[in-house]
C-alpha cells in the first residue's frame, strides 16, 4: 500500500482539479470548470440520488477541498460510466425491463401452453 507521500510523488505531475462558481438553473446543482492535463472543461456536479440513473460517459467523483482555496477542489474519480458502444447494449434508450414475480405468474397464465388433451 503506498503512503501519503508516495501518493503526493505519483500525482505532483497530474491534476484534475475543480473550481466552483455558481448553481446550476434548476438549484440543484454547481457548476463547475474542471481542469485536467491538456484539457478545460465546463460542466456541473449533483448528488447521487437513490434511483436516478447516471449519464453515459459521466463519473462519480469525490471532491476534495483544497485548504488554501474554498472554492478549488481536488477531484478523485470513483466510477466512470461506461459511453458509447460500451453502454449500447446495456441501453436501448427506453425504460428499464422489470419483471416482477407477480407479473411472471400473470405472463405464465396468460401465455403458457395449453394442457394436452388426450383424444382416446
């Protein structure tokens, strides 16, 4: 397992940091610029919430405050959301498929072959 310093050595090169700058139109989210090795960009954070899902190519983050600066955090990536052809056939852009217990039975009901009647 590496220390802290190890860790500080590995990532004095790379950063991905985030600057805070308002709320997003709806309230329920900041808008952020985001900056990364050889790239800049605009976007906004949200809490996870139970049941929502999360869009493809995003990721879940934890943001870690920076002390000499309140509105400058250090971003650790957790997960990042599959996109594009990976996602594709996870997602056929509808709603998801739930089969409950009680509507398998309906379907069996419904749908199951008839019994064979014996004609001798």
């Amino acid at each position: 397992m590496a220390s802290d310093g190890d860790e500080k050595k590995q990532s004095a090169g790379a950063f991905d940091v985030v600057l805070m700058h308002g709320t997003t139109s709806d309230g329920a989210g900041t808008r952020v610029l985001r900056a990364r090795p050889g790239q800049i960009e605009a976007g906004e954070v949200r809490p996870l919430r139970e049941g929502q899902p999360l869009a493809p190519g995003g990721e879940v983050v934890r943001l870690v405050e920076r002390p000499e600066a309140p509105c400058l955090y250090d971003v650790k990536v957790d997960y990042q959301v599959p996109a594009g052809e990976e996602a594709a056939g996870r997602d056929a852009g509808g709603p998801p498929q739930v089969a409950t217990p009680a509507y398998r039975e309906s379907w069996e009901r419904t749908f199951a072959a008839a019994p064979s009647r014996d004609l001798n």
